[in-house]
C-alpha cells in the first residue's frame, strides 16, 4: 500500500488538514477548524486549530508538512513562551517602520537587493522595528522570532529546535533571496537586538523532525509557496489566489529585481523563485458586499452576474482594509457612478469587477516585472468557488483562464512537500490535476480603465493628504 502523507494549512481564516496518497497525491481525507479573527491574534490558537483539524489524522501519516500565512512576527522568550500576539501579514501599523527601514538600508534598490524586495508594513522586519518603537518591554523580553508555519511545525514535532524553509524565509525581510541566508544584522537593525532564527533546511526535500510517533516532518513553507507546490505550476505558470489575500504569483527561474515594490521577489519551496503581486483585499470584498446586500455567496454572484459589463457605471476601488499593492496602508475603499437609478445588481456586479480589476493589476505588474507573458492563469483560494468570479475573470483579465477544482492548494502542496521528504528523491512526486477546465469571454477592457482612473484618481487625492 502507498504511504500517506498529511498536509496542513495554517491560513488566515482557518487550518486545513488533508491526509494524501503520497503516490498519486489523491486526497483521502479532510478536516479543518477555525483560526481566530483579526490582524493581531494569540499564536497559541494556531496550535489548538491544527491539534483539531490535524490531531486525528496524524497518526496515519508518514510524513507532515506544513504550510502557513507568510509574514507573521511570533516572539518568543528565553523558555518558548510567547512574548505578545503575532501581528499577521495584513496588520498595516507598521507602514512608517517600513519607510523608515527602507531608508536607514540604503533605499528602494538597497532593500531589493538585500532581501530581494522592497519592504512594506507585511514583512516580519517592520513588525520587529513597531516592537522597537512601541513595546520596548517585548523587544527585551523576545529571544527568538519564528513565522506562522514554524511555529505550528515546532508544535507538531513536540518543541525543539525551530526549523522553516527558503520561501516563507523570504518574506521576513531579513533573509537574502542572493546568498540564500539569514541576514542577522537587519534582525539588528530592525530591533536594535540579535534573534535567535529558525533553522533553513539544506535542500528542499530534507527531514527537519519527528513527530513522536516517527512519522517524518518536511520543512514547510509559506501558503502563496505551497500553492504552487500543491497545483504543480511549472516556470511562467500564474495563479490568481482569491483567499483573505489576493495573490497573482509566477514560477520563475530568476530572482526577480522590483524596487517598485508592484512585485515581491520571494523564494519558492523547491529552489526556484515565485515573484507575487498581493493585495489586502481579496475574499472580504465579496464579504463586504453580500454583508451590505444581505445575501449569500450564490446569490451575491447572481445579482452580479445580472447587471452589465461596468456596472451602469459603478465602479468600487476595493481598499477596504488600507492596501499594500499600491502601497496605501491608510485607505478605505470608494465606490463612485451612482445614480437613482443604481440597482442592488449593479453594487453586487461592481464589487466583483473592482476585485478582479485589482487582481487583473496583479497579474499585469507580474508579467511586466518578470518580462515574462503567463504561460496560463489558474484560479484558486475560496472566492474562486464564486460563479460571478469564474465567468467575470477571463472578460476582465482579457484572456482564457483555467478554474482548478476546488481543492486546499496550499494544504495539498504541503503534502506534496511531505511525500517529497519521505521519498527523498530529486524533484517533488508528480501528480496530475484533473477536472480543470478552462473559460474564455469577450474581454471588457473598459471595465479596467474606468477602475484604474478611479485608481489614479485616489492616488492624487492621497497625495494631498
Ligand atoms: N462561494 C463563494 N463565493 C465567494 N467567496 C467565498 C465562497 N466560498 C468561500 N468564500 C470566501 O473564501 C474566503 C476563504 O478563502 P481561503 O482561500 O480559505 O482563505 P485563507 O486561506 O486566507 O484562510 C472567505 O472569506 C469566504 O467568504
Ligand atoms: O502576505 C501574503 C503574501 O505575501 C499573504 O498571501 C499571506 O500569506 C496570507 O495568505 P492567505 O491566508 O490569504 O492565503
């Protein structure tokens, strides 16, 4: 019989569990459970999530992997307590630090070239600098700095030495995409004190742990990372994930060099790269609306779906949350064109529009970024389950686009990393999609000029305080 293999999740909203055949990669069994609410939350939450959504699989497992939230600041003490709540990737109060970080590193092109990208309030090392700054008992009391996944795979191992891998490293801000190493001095930098950090594996398939049962646990890796592990993308592939974040991300060879910031130049699980576009708002767009129209998902996307191309000239510019792609910590979102004669359809429509707009950006700054066309765009992440999103993407990102199976990506590439450790072979077990399909429309391109000069538009408005 073929070994199975667990995969988790430790994404914003919840932890997702699924136990695979490491052979052919198919999905056995699934669990999930919910993780707390907020941009600052007890990262002792995750644990309890994971012991319930993973506790009763574990024992039929060979090997575990785990793959997480990118960016969190976990602080721990001398004896592995936590020092204070984990402030998460989507916590803006760490904007000026990260203005402030850039500086004091030289400037946009001095940050890219030591971290590979250009900082923002998401990365790791601003949070560190906010802790500076605001709580100087923590910086005193903190000994060590973990990421979300390291901390739940440190949980599964039962304590020890903290391990974590290449591509969640390289969204802390203090990890060198070029020499592929810590950087302990921007730990320094940002709070004026060495961490003790996590240990990187020396190859992607290595054991880093047992849990006490023996079973075999994988490095981990970032959720944006184990997406791509866990679809198989090969180099110049993008996938558009629609979770609490927004992500356009592409497999690609080279590092990529953005000091506009447009894309982060982060590390994947396997050796490559994975360039991303992400935003804030993603899924809570869609929450946002049904929450003001007072209707379900499938209705949401009904209403939408029976308005037009535009919106009768609404259009919503989705900041709801502040932004970070652009660069916006402090926006809210606007929605403009509204006329008496506006329908409950037409907000609906607009509210799916400004979200694959955004994304729509997303994916044009990949490819201008990386000088590189998508060779194919799938759709995943749970508002990619919405019938509006799937008919309305290929008309506003102007071109075909695949629609994965609903599945956990991220969880599934988790487990793929697993099966990986266990066989210890050269590249990742091949397993094959199937059941994608592919859509195509007439492509809308008024759609994305309306928002990107309402987009334009605020940005003026910004600059004038
Ligand atoms: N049919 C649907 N239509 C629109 N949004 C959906 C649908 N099903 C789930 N979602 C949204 O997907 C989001 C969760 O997506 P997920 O990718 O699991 O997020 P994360 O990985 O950030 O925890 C929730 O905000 C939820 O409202
Ligand atoms: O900050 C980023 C990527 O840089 C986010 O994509 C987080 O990794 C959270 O992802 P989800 O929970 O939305 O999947």
């Amino acid at each position: 019989m073929a070994p199975t293999v667990l995969g988790i999740d430790s994404s914003t909203q919840a932890t997702k569990a699924l136990l695979v055949d490491a052979e052919t990669g198919a999905v056995l069994e699934e669990r999930r459970a919910a993780n707390p609410e907020g941009t600052e939350v007890d990262p002792r939450a995750w644990l309890d999530a994971v012991d319930e959504a993973a506790g009763p699989l574990l024992e039929r497992a060979e090997a575990i992997s785990v793959g997480g939230q990118q960016h969190g600041m976990v602080l721990l003490d001398e004896q592995g307590e936590v020092v204070r709540d984990a402030l998460l990737w989507n916590d803006t109060r760490s904007a000026p630090q990260a203005e402030a970080l850039i500086e004091e590193m030289g400037g946009a092109e001095a940050s890219v070239e030591e971290i590979g990208s250009l900082m923002v309030a998401s990365f790791t090392a601003s949070k560190l600098r906010w802790v500076r700054d605001e709580e100087p008992d923590s910086a005193r009391r903190a000994a060590s700095v973990l990421l979300p996944h390291d901390y739940v795979s440190r949980h599964l191992a039962g304590g020890g030495e903290a391990f974590t891998d290449r591509g969640d490293a390289s969204g802390t801000a203090y990890y060198s995409t070029r020499t592929e190493e810590w950087k302990p001095e921007l730990v320094e930098l940002a709070l004026g004190k060495g961490l003790e950090l996590p240990r990187l594996p020396g190859s992607p398939q290595e054991i880093m742990a047992r849990t006490s049962s023996g079973a075999a646990i994988a490095a981990g890796t970032g959720d944006n990372m184990g997406a791509a592990l866990g679809l198989s993308q090969g180099e110049g592939d993008v996938s558009v994930s629609i979770g609490t974040s927004g992500v356009c991300a592409m497999v690609s060879p080279t590092r990529p060099n953005d000091a506009s910031g447009a894309v982060t130049g982060f590390a994947d699980a396997t050796g490559r790269f994975l360039p991303m576009a992400t935003t804030i708002n993603a899924a809570r767009i869609l929450e946002a609306g049904r929450a003001l129209l007072s209707v379900s998902h499938e209705e949401m996307a009904q209403l939408a779906l029976a308005s037009v191309p535009g919106a009768r000239g609404v259009t919503l510019l989705p900041y709801f949350d502040g932004e970070r792609t652009p660069n916006r910590p402090d926006a809210r979102a606007t929605l403009t064109g509204m006329s008496t004669a506006t329908t409950r359809e037409d907000i609906a429509r607009a509210y799916v529009e400004g979200l694959l707009c955004s994304l729509a950006d997303g994916i044009t700054a990949l490819e201008d970024r990386t000088g590189t066309s998508a060779a194919t765009i799938t759709l995943i992440g749970g508002a990619a389950r919405s019938e509006a999103v799937q008919q309305l993407a290929p008309a506003i990102f102007g071109r075909a686009v695949t629609i994965a199976p609903a599945a956990e990506y991220v969880a599934l590439g988790a487990a793929r990393q697993a099966a990986w450790a266990l066989s210890g072979d050269q590249e990742p077990p091949a397993w094959t999609l199937t059941d994608s399909r592919t859509v195509e429309a007439e492509a809308t391109p008024e759609v994305l000029g309306a928002y990107r000069e309402l987009k334009d538009r605020t940005a003026e408005w910004a600059s004038k305080g």
